[in-house]
C-alpha cells in the first residue's frame, strides 16, 4: 500500500508538503499541489486510520456541491439539504461545479481548508486528482443523486431505470413508435444509467430501434438545442421527443420551435424526466417523470451524519412518479 513518502517521492516534493496538499492546506504553490494530487492518484494513496482520526478537530459544518445550482432539480435539492443540516445542528456550505470538474475540484480545494465535518457530493464523472485527495483524507462523503463507479460511497438518488419505465409505458399508451431521445453525457452516472433503461426497453414497448433518433448534450438547454438539432438534419420522422432531464427537455423544445416552427412543434408530443414548473403551461403541456429532490437531500444528510457518529449508511435509490398532462391523441 503507497505511504504519503511515496506520493511525496513520485511527486517530487517534500514529506511536508506532500501532507499539506493531501490535508487540504493552502499553503502550497499550485504546481507542487498539482504533482501531490496527480501521485496520489496515480499510486490509489489511502490515508491510515490513525491520521484520518487526527486529522482535524470537529467544526459542525458540512460541504455541499451541486452539479448545476441553474437546475431546478439542485435548487431544490440544496434547500432540502440546508433545511435537514440545520435540523441536525450542522452549518451547510454551498457550492455550485457549474457542470465543470476543474470547478468542482476548486471548490474541494476550498472545503478542504475550511475543515468540513462531512461532505455531500453531486460528481460530474470520474475520479480527478482533487477528488482522490479527498478520499484519501477519510472524510466522510456521501453521493447524491450521481455516482463515480469504483468509489466506495453511499449513494442517495433517484430510481432512474424506474422513471425512464414510466416514460416508455407512457409512450406506448399513446401510440408513439417513432420517439427522438435526447439524453446526457455517458460520462455521468444518470446519464448513462437513463440512455441504458431507455435502450433496453425501447424494443419491448415497441418503440423504434433507429439510432439516428438517439443523440446526447451535457444535461444543460444549450447541448440539448443542439442535439435535437443533429437529430432534425437526420431527417428521420418523429412523433415524440423525450428529454432526459429538465434543462435537456427545454433545449430541446427550443430547437423544435426555432427549426420547425411552433406549428409544427405542437404537433410534437415531449416528455421529459424531471418536471419543471412551466411544463403544465406549455403548448401543448409536457408530461414528465417527477423526482423527489427533497428527499434525496434530506436522505443524503441524514445519512452523512450517521456516518459521522460512525453508523452505516448504506444508500436508498428513490421513488419516481409520472405526471400525465397529455390532452390529446396521437396526429
């Protein structure tokens, strides 16, 4: 197993400073904090459990990183969070990643030296050399809502195969075939875990096979516009479109009503998983799979704070429902 002399040889910096890099301390030049993380890495350094003991006084404050505070989905996620934190007398900061790593890793930086009790953490992929740091350090770490494949970390989240069933029983009862499915990055867990659900169930609910109605953004409006976009000048017909989270969805409808025309965008039925406030107003309304953001912030803090009295938490997916607003038959 590689000690802090390892990492502090690979990198090519002092005993010293290598422990103040992997403790969190500002007090390191950027280029030596980049070497120490990248060996950490590299050599899977795990902190022992003596040094992870000692390894700060306890301050009553927990960290919290949404991956896009624009998302309503987050919003209410980190409301819910804050509420449940103050319930258990802990102070919670608030961090946003923007959908970027090198963001998220900053803001780990950060919360690394204010010394938080605990963390909660909505990733936006693999493990980067910051995050590792982070694992190594021992604290206390729960995942909402995303998960990194290979971390040992409870995850609390939504049920994704569940909600993508909904939207295909759904799209079956209204007689769609010929369905544009606009998902997210594969790099990130739900959307990789909602474009798997959705293609093991497309056949055996009858809807189209053809990949060229399937294309991916980056879960924001701006990457989806520009995935339906390259699903148009396919030139494949379709009758329905479904959106693979909220922000995706509104990209999406944008696209359609920019390149179609609104006319022949209504005529276009969208069902989004996660449901925006403004769905039940749109022309036509859009039907959609609800998540429970709150309890999934409630439920993540309340296992962090069993893992900080040294309990198990073993993680909960959760319940999804549909809101059916569909008015009309199939054109």
């Amino acid at each position: 197993m590689a000690t802090i002399k390892d990492v502090a040889a690979r990198a090519g910096v002092s005993l010293g400073t290598a422990s103040r890099v992997l403790s969190g301390s500002s007090q390191t030049s950027p280029d030596s904090r980049s070497r120490v993380l990248a060996a950490a890495a590299e050599l899977g350094y795990i902190a022992n459990g003596p040094a992870r003991s000692l390894r700060r006084s306890r301050t009553d404050v927990l960290g919290l990183l949404v991956s896009d505070i624009r998302n309503p989905f987050f919003s209410e996620l980190a409301h819910a969070a804050e509420q449940e934190a103050r319930h258990h007398g802990y102070t919670m900061l608030l961090a946003n990643a923007n959908e970027d790593a090198e963001q998220a890793d900053a803001y780990l930086r950060t919360f690394a030296s204010q010394r938080i009790d605990g963390l909660l953490f909505s990733p936006q992929g693999t493990v980067s050399p910051q995050l590792a740091a982070t694992l190594a350090s021992g604290l206390p770490l729960v995942f909402l809502n995303r998960t990194i494949e290979g971390v040992d970390a409870p995850l609390y989240g939504t049920d994704n195969a569940e909600g993508v069933g909904h939207v295909l029983a759904w799209l079956r009862q209204r007689g769609h075939r010929d369905v544009a499915f606009i998902g997210g990055p594969d790099t990130i867990s739900t959307g990789a875990e909602r474009r798997a659900a959705y293609l093991a169930g497309r056949e055996k609910h009858g809807i189209s096979t053809d990949d060229r109605l399937l294309d991916a953004g980056d879960f924001l409006a701006s990457g989806a516009a520009e995935a339906m976009c390259r699903v148009i000048d396919r030139g494949v017909p379709f009758t329905a479109v479904f959106g693979a989270n909220g922000l995706t969805t509104l990209g999406a409808v944008r696209a359609l009503r920019e390149r179609l025309g609104a006319e022949q965008a209504a005529r276009i039925e969208v069902v989004s998983f996660d449901d925006l406030d403004w769905f039940e107003f749109a022309s036509p309304p859009i039907s959609a799979v609800r998540n429970d953001a709150s309890s999934i912030g409630r439920l993540g803090v309340r296992g962090l704070v069993d893992l900080l009295a040294g309990r198990g938490a073993p993680g909960r997916r959760i319940a999804t429902s549909f809101v059916d607003r569909s008015r009309r038959g199939v054109q």
